[in-house]
C-alpha cells in the first residue's frame, strides 16, 4: 500500500511539474529596419521558473543553437513575455502594449521567417517546446518571412513541432505596415489561453487588418484558418459590400490602385452565422520614379569656403507631377521629373560643409513616391599633395578606450617615415568596411619628418582621456571598430598605408590600452601583421594605456635577421612553390598570412622550399622565423 501512495504521490508531482512549463505562442518577423522587430512571445503556464530554461534557434536548417538563458524573467504565473530583435525604440513603437519588465533582447530572435526556434531545459538539454523543424523553412507550411505565426488555443508544449497547433500567417503580410500601422493592432499580443476553444472560430490570416498594399497590385489572395467547423458548414466572403457565397481560402479579390477594401469572412451552418472575423487594407498608388547616382562637385577648390553642384540621376519620370525639397539649399535646376522621363536633377550652389536632405514627393492623386537622399558635401581644397605609399603608415590604435566614451577617446596615429614634413591635407581615412564612416581631412596637417600626427574622436582633452590631437574627427560617424575592423589612408584614389585587425586573432585586443606597432616595424609591410602589433604599457592622461605623439612602448625582440638574411624567390610566384634561401644554411620556420592577417600556412624547419599551391591569387605576408627572431615579406601569388 506505501508503494501505491508513492507512485500516485510521483504521478501527481510530475503532472504539475509538466503543466508548468513555458510555451512558444507566437513568432513575428517584422519589417522595419533591417527586418524588425523579430518577436518571440512565450507563456509561462503556471508557476514557470525561467532560471532553468533557454532558448535556442536553428538558422535555415543548422543545429540548434545561439542559446538564451531566460533567466532574467524570474518566476512567472499566467503570463507572458518577449524576446526580441532590433531596437528598443522600433519594439516600443509596434507593441506598445508590452511593458519593459517583459521583454529582453537577444539574438536567438534574430529570425528571417525559416528558422525554428525551440525552448530546452537547461540542466538536462530536454526539448519542451518548438516551433518549425530543423531544415530550411523557405516554403515550408511553417514559414513565417515577413509575416507571424499565433499558437491555438489549449495547445502545446511540443516537443517535436505540430503545424495543426498554430495559425501562420502567409508570408509578407506585414510588407509595408511599418510604421502604417503597429504590428500589435494585426497581430495582437498575449491573447493565447491554455485552455482549448470548443466555439467555431474563424481568423483570417492575410491580408493583415489595416495593411497598405504596394501600387500595381492586381490581385490579393484572402486566406483564412477555422476551428470546430460544422460538418457541412460553408464560408461567405462579403467584399465591400458584395456577398460570394461557398467560398473557400485562399479567396482571390481583384483590386485596383489608389482603391480601400473591406473584408468579412462568416462561417455558416446553413443560414446560421456561427463565426466572423474582418479585415480591410488599401492598395496604394506606385511610386514609378527611381532615384540612383548622386554626385557632389565643388565648383571651385580654394583654401577658403567654396560652392558645390549635386546632381541625381532618375528613371521613371514624368508619371506625376513631383515636388523636390533640399531645405533652403542650392537652386533646382536641370531636367523636371514631372515632364521628362529620364534625366538629371541638379542643385546648384550649395555652401560648402552644408550637409542636406533632399526629398522628392509625388501627387497623392497617383503616386506614392516620397523618396529621401542624405546630400553630403564634398571637400573642395587647393593644393593636396600626395605622398608615396608607405610615406605615411599607422603606428597605434586606440579602439577601445576605457576612460572615456568610445566616440570621444578612441584616436589612431600616424607616423610620417620620411625626412621630410608631409601635409596631409585632402588625404582620405577610409573604413574599407563601413563606407559612411569615412572622412576627409579638410584643415592642414603637417606630420614632421620621422615624428608623428594624432587622429582623435573629441578635441576636449577632458572627455577624450586626456590627448591633445592634431586633428579632430567627428566621433559620431566615425568608429574604430573594437571587433573586426580596419583603417586605410588614401589620397588622389592611392593607399598610402592600410591596417585590418582581428578581435584579438592574431592582433591585440586591449581594453583601455592602445595598440601599437613595434618600433623596429615602422613600415607599411610590417604594419599589416598582428604579430608585430602590441598593447601599450605606458599610462597618459585620464588613466588609459598609450602613447599618442610619442615613441610607442612595444618592441619585439632583438633580430638577429636583417632584410638580406634570406631571400624569397620567385615573387611573383606562378607555380607551386617559393624558395627560400637562407645566409646562414639553418632551417627556418615559415607562416603565410592573408592580407586580413588569418594564418593560412604554417611549416616548420623548411630548409630550401614551400608548396602554395592551395592559395588564391592574391597578396599574402610571409613570416620567416629562426632562433626566436623573424623578418617579414609581402609575396604576390599569380
């Protein structure tokens, strides 16, 4: 008899301890920018301690992973919260209804309407719940691309996927409701009951209530979903008024643009209403013009302020009567995108340094146009003269200082390897990654011979950690990235000298200390090697590691090579193999690295030759290393 009361006793905590678990109810992948909000809406059904869950997804059919912890969530009874994608400010605006305590962002919600996502308990790794299965969801009944996916009512957890137990919504449906209207209104949050709904119901599914459709659609296919449908029962589709009786999903409505819809779908049992739902949404007008190729030329360069010319290349004119905005600046002048098909717009005689937006509007009446472009003015200067590449090479890096803000401390220096001064006015500092944050340098900079000029984020010594820069950039376009980045000098289209690091690969990874290339490496070959980069040791200012303006800290040891020790032959090489002679006969150790500094081969003790056959065509840096001391070449492979 205690054996039975035990297992009824085990029976009965292990029925509670199921009923208390989280489940997925709903998936949105939204399309504000970059594609969000991504939205996750999970249950806490019962008593649900988060602390011993995680979230996991499977990106186009991968193994489950970029896990996470849910955690922050504590215990929750009865309700809901949110993981996300995107930023704060694009989830407040299109689910206004869920309150910061419930939600938090992670990756895992970094969806694109084919992947799955699934919640495991943590200790053990046991699926409790998932929504889509592991392989590419592109056309699956499960995709969910610019649309959503709702559970139904009274269903779940499952561990293994079950599409009879969700609504999903056709893909696209929420094209275009950015901003229109919230995705909460089409959507609706926290509307899953655990407890299952024995009422005929019927949802439609597309196109989302309130959603403005693009101009030149024809046709839009109503879908709909049903529950405890009647044996025998029918679907009525009223459109703007008009009635089509035994109609079944998807139910094709002819549309027109410029044109509003009205859609109810009934659920009967013979004359008998049993279940309505309603939506309507809006075709507009096309926006036929193409803005493309935007050009900025100054009509003079002198050391003064100057005027610049903007032209912007179009298509798609003379469809509606447009309307061009710049704010005050310039004067419109060129081809009329209402009259003329193809052409120029041009503004003449902006002011130098005025950075502007111009906007083109189409007529309400027929166009849906209302297209924007940033203007940004060029640098119109006299007398640039360019250095020989390797002239002027970077020396250290500070991405990632600690006693300031990012955007106000972060700094790089160059190095002038000449004996002559170089002014670097009109040289270009490129992020060969990130186009918009490049910059021109618009004021002189004279780098002495053999000395050095200091590039920082914020001129006030104050909140930049204590540097007093030669030139200031602005902070706030501009970043040195603390991951994966790179810095390249240009002037008249010519590298002058580029550094690409690599979150701490082979690079340094510093935080509150520069990075800073050896003193015997000052030259634009060595500069592109991690190894020969180090972090500073030498405390300046506010209290970061560095020494900008000055002789850096790091040096590698004594090198016993000089730059005639060894030969590397033929460079170019065509073939599968380099040579390598050494003066003193001794074996060397030998890496080749690609121009983005990955190790790609590694040999030890060569004597004569290296095979390369397995490399690309393309500019590589080999490390030749003997007795702790090495010297490095760029080799070209054809």
């Amino acid at each position: 008899m205690k054996q039975i009361y035990f297992t009824v006793a085990m029976f009965f905590v292990a029925a509670i301890s199921f009923a208390q678990q989280p489940i997925i109810t709903s998936i949105v992948d939204g399309t504000c920018t970059g594609g969000t909000p991504k939205l996750i809406e999970i249950y806490a059904n019962g008593t649900v301690d988060f602390t011993q869950f995680t979230l996991e997804k499977s990106a186009n059919g991968g193994a489950f992973g970029t896990p996470f912890d849910l955690t922050p969530f504590g215990t929750r009874t009865n309700s809901f919260v949110y993981v996300y994608s995107g930023t704060e400010a694009l989830l407040n605006s299109e689910f206004p209804g869920i309150v910061a305590a419930d939600y938090q962002a992670a990756g895992t919600a970094n969806n694109n309407g084919d992947d799955a996502v699934r919640i495991i308990e943590s200790a053990t790794m046991t699926v409790i719940d998932t929504y889509g299965t592991q392989v590419d969801g592109t056309g699956e009944t499960w995709e969910y691309l610019d649309s959503y996916a709702k559970r139904v009512d009274g269903t779940g957890p499952d561990a293994t996927f079950n599409q009879a137990n969700w609504v999903t919504s056709t893909p696209n449906t929420l094209d275009g409701q950015c901003g229109s209207t919230t995705f909460e209104s089409i959507i609706g949050t926290g509307s899953y009951s655990s407890t299952p709904n024995t009422n005929p119901t019927v949802t439609i599914t597309a196109p989302g209530n309130g959603s403005s459709l693009q101009g030149g659609t024809t046709s839009v296919d109503v879908t709909w979903t049903a529950l405890n449908l009647p044996a025998g029962g029918t679907f009525t589709v009223t459109v703007n008024g008009t009635a089509t009786a035994n109609a079944t999903s998807p139910f094709a409505v002819a549309v027109s643009d410029g044109m509003a819809y009205a859609v109810t779908v009934d659920m009967l049992d013979g004359a008998t209403v049993l279940a309505t739902d309603a939506t309507s949404f809006d075709v507009s007008f096309p926006c036929d013009l193409q803005l493309a190729t935007i050009t900025e030329t100054c009509q003079t360069s002198t050391s003064g302020v100057d005027l610049y010319d903007v032209t912007i290349d179009y298509t798609g004119g003379g469809t509606s009567t447009y309307t061009i905005d710049t704010a005050g600046n310039g004067t419109i002048a060129g081809d009329n995108p209402s009259t003329v098909a193809a052409g120029q717009i041009m503004i003449t005689g902006v002011t130098e340094g005025v950075d502007f937006t111009v906007t083109v509007t189409g007529d309400p009446a027929n166009s849906a146009c209302n297209l924007s472009r940033n203007i940004s003015s060029p640098a119109c200067l006299a007398n640039v003269t360019c250095a020989n590449p390797g002239d002027i090479i970077l020396t250290e890096i500070m991405q990632n200082p600690n006693a300031s803000q990012d955007n106000e401390g972060e700094y790089f220096e160059v190095y002038n390897t000449t004996s002559a001064p170089i002014d670097m006015l009109g040289y270009e500092i490129v992020d060969l990654t990130n186009s918009g944050e490049n910059f021109t340098i618009v004021t002189s900079v004279i780098v002495p011979a053999n000395g050095y000029a200091v590039f920082v984020a914020n001129a006030n010594t104050t909140l930049n950690g204590g540097i007093t820069p030669d030139y200031v950039y602005d902070g706030t376009s501009t970043f040195l990235g603390n991951g994966l980045d790179e810095l390249s000098i240009q002037c008249g289209g010519t590298v002058i000298d580029e550094v690409s690091w690599d979150n701490g690969a082979t690079f340094p990874d510093g935080n509150g200390a520069s990075m800073e290339l050896a003193v015997s490496k000052y030259n634009a070959t060595d500069n592109d090697l991690g190894v020969n980069w180090g972090l500073a040791t030498s405390t300046f200012g506010a209290g970061d590691l560095g020494t900008p303006g000055a002789v850096n800290d790091f040096t590698l040891s004594n090198e016993q090579f000089t730059k005639n020790s060894f030969k590397l032959f033929p460079n170019p090489v065509s073939g599968n193999e380099i040579n390598i002679s050494v003066e003193n006969g001794n074996p060397v150790d030998v890496i080749i690295y690609s121009a983005l500094g990955q190790q790609v081969i590694s040999q030890k003790a060569v004597t004569n030759s290296i095979n390369v056959s397995s490399l690309n065509a393309g500019l590589y840096i080999v490390k030749i290393s003997q007795n702790g001391n090495s010297q490095t070449r760029k080799l070209v492979v054809q």
